[in-house]
C-alpha cells in the first residue's frame, strides 16, 4: 500500500512539474471555489493547537456553527482525511465537520518533524483526542461532539469512547478493524482467491510469498498484501489511484511540499506503529459502551472485512446502537457514498446523539 500510494502520487506530481502545474492550479481553484461557504453562521478554520504538547494542525468546516460537531479520526495511521473535504462538502450544511492531522501526519508532522512528533502510540493519539475535544468543547461553545473513527481510526475511537463517554454524543465506526491478525488473514485469502480468477499471475505470486499467516509478516508483507487488496478492490478497483491520489493531488488545502510530508507521514506511522497495530483485537477492550455506537460499513468491504465488523457489532451493548451496510461500497464508504452515508448520519446518528433513553437498537439495524 504504501509503495503504491509512493508511487502513483509522486507521478502525478511529477506530470505536475512537467508541465501541468498551471493545469493543477485552475484544478485547484475549481476545488477551492466548491468548497466556499458564505453562510452568515458559517465556520471555516485551518489551524494549529497546541495538543499533547505540540502543535497539531485542525480544519473545522460547517455552514451553521450552531450544528452539532463531527470530530473525524482517520486511518492511515497517517493518512489525513482532510483530502477528502470535498467529497464530504454536503455534510457541512448538517454538521461542524472537524478534521485533524494526527501526530505523525500530515501537516502536523510537517510542522514538528519526526524528532519532534513524540510518542507515536494509539494510546498517545487517544489522550490526544480528549485534549482536542476539550478545546473544541470551548472553541464551539459544545457540550460534546460526534466521533467518527474510520479505519486505523477505530483503534483510537474505541477506547476513546470507553475512556471519555462525558465528551461524546455518539459513536461511529466505519472501516472497522475488529482483529487485526484474523483480517489479515482473511483478506489475504480472499484477495488471493480474485487474483487468481481473473488470471493474474504476479498478485498471486506475491501473496503466495509472503504466507498467510501474518503471525510472521513483517511491514513490507503487510503492504504487500493491503497494496493487492487495493488493487482488487470491491467494488472499485485500484481505488487508491482512482480516488486517493486526484483528491490528494488537486486540494487546496495541501501544497506541493506538504503533499511529500503527507506522504512521507503515511510511511512513516505505519512504520511506528507496525507492531501495535497487528497486535490489535477490538475484544480486549470491553464491548460495553455508554453512549449510542453506530457502525457504518461498506457491504462488499474487502480491505477491513465486513463480516468481521458485523461479528462485532453484535458483541457491542450500548444505550442504543445501530448497524448499515452502506450499498454500492467497499472501504472507504464515507467518502465513496457520501450522500448515502450523510442521510445514515442525519437520520440516525443526529437525532440520538442529544438524549440516550433505554437500551435499544436502531430501527433498521441491517
């Protein structure tokens, strides 16, 4: 994964340098003029705070501050979701989207460097996150904010939500790593068995070689096996090219240079943070909650595997909780079916998230 998104990234911005930055810049202005709000209550931030004793780097966006707050905590774990402002601009008429570059990523790596990124744990990030909070908390004049944790996220949102559910209306989980060492398994059979029907020799030679059991991977196996995944994507193929690198590419919101950190910063945390990561399983912290937990998952999601997070969702207690299957999608469904995703949000999440009463589940939980 990460020598794809190396890969393609810097060709297109080599076809850049080439001799298409004017052609990136109009790309950009195109991109800066749809993501313009104008509404008189509106919020638009880009900005550092000082977090966990650095300074990390936050955009908050919404067409009425008054709207509850949807804190994103992204994947990676240094991939910045704010490269995905565009396609979630219709959520900013319902709610104060807040994005952030975690330690380790993005601009806030840019800003401090490795020396100076400091411990890079899920841990650190979660202590991390009670911290932004807070400072949203008086920042936007709110009680609490809507968490959504998506991918490596949900290895920050979970004991998130158990260590602070003062803070959080509702949780929402998608993308949903469960354990970690059974969907690297699984996937790397699955993705094996697609290589194979359609024929392609050097993917499957690939798997083949690093074993199925990623007990004994070591990074560069893990990225083999997430790279071809990608590449066999359902429903969308090479979904890292077709949506990651344009959206990465043409953002106003990251330069040329900070494109490189972010880059950079994806390699990096990974690297950081291999062992913790494969060491996962969601069931070591409890599956009790105290606030409302939602799990939004692509239905054909073959990176972060649906059948697991169904699995798990029906471990999960909580006050109120919820399960959709987002149509049409694989990973990545918030922001490859953002509409679909946003109406989830709108008419289930939002009305929760103010008052908990008895335990229940969602009206259509499936």
């Amino acid at each position: 994964m990460i020598g794809i998104i190396l890969a393609g990234v810097t060709a297109l911005i080599a076809l850049a340098m080439a001799g298409g930055l004017g052609w990136r810049m109009v790309r950009r202005r195109r991109v800066a003029k749809a993501l313009k709000i104008t509404a008189p209550n509106a919020v638009v931030e880009e900005r550092f705070v000082e977090i966990g004793g650095i300074e990390q780097w936050i955009q908050i966006r919404g067409e009425n501050r008054d709207n509850p707050v949807l804190l994103v905590l992204h994947g990676g774990p240094g991939w910045p979701n704010a490269v995905f402002t565009l396609p979630l601009r219709s959520w900013e008429r319902h709610f104060t989207v807040v994005q952030w570059d975690h330690r380790g990523a993005g601009k806030t790596l840019g800003r401090n460097g490795k020396a100076g990124s400091g411990q890079m744990t899920f841990d650190r990030r979660v202590t991390d996150a009670i911290e932004l909070i807070e400072f949203l908390r008086r920042h936007l004049k709110s009680d609490k904010v809507i968490v959504l944790a998506e991918s490596m996220g949900t290895l920050t949102g979970l004991p998130l939500a158990q260590r602070r559910p003062d803070l959080v209306h509702a949780l929402v989980l998608t993308d949903l790593y469960v354990n970690v060492v059974r969907n690297e398994a699984r996937k790397h059979q699955l993705t094996l068995e697609r290589l194979r029907a359609a024929g392609n020799t050097k993917g499957t030679a690939a798997l083949e070689a690093i074993g199925g059991d990623p007990t004994g991977w070591d990074l560069r196996a893990w990225n083999t096996n997430m790279a071809w995944a990608f590449k066999t994507n359902l429903p969308i193929p090479h979904l890292d090219r077709r949506l990651l690198f344009p959206l990465a590419l043409f953002s106003p919101i990251y330069n040329l240079r900070e494109l490189v950190t972010l880059l950079s910063g994806f390699q990096w945390s990974t690297s950081q943070m291999f062992e913790e990561i494969m060491a996962y399983d969601a069931r070591t912290l409890s599956t009790r909650f105290q606030i409302p937990v939602f799990v939004l998952q692509g239905e054909s999601d073959v990176v972060t595997l649906t059948s697991l997070a169904e699995e798990y969702f029906q471990e999960v207690e909580a006050p109120i909780k919820g399960l959709t299957l987002i149509k049409d999608a694989g990973h990545f469904a918030a922001f490859t079916q953002p509409d679909q995703f946003l109406g989830e949000l709108r008419t289930r999440i939002r009305p929760v998230s103010a008052e908990v009463g008895e335990p229940s589940v969602a009206p259509n939980a499936h």
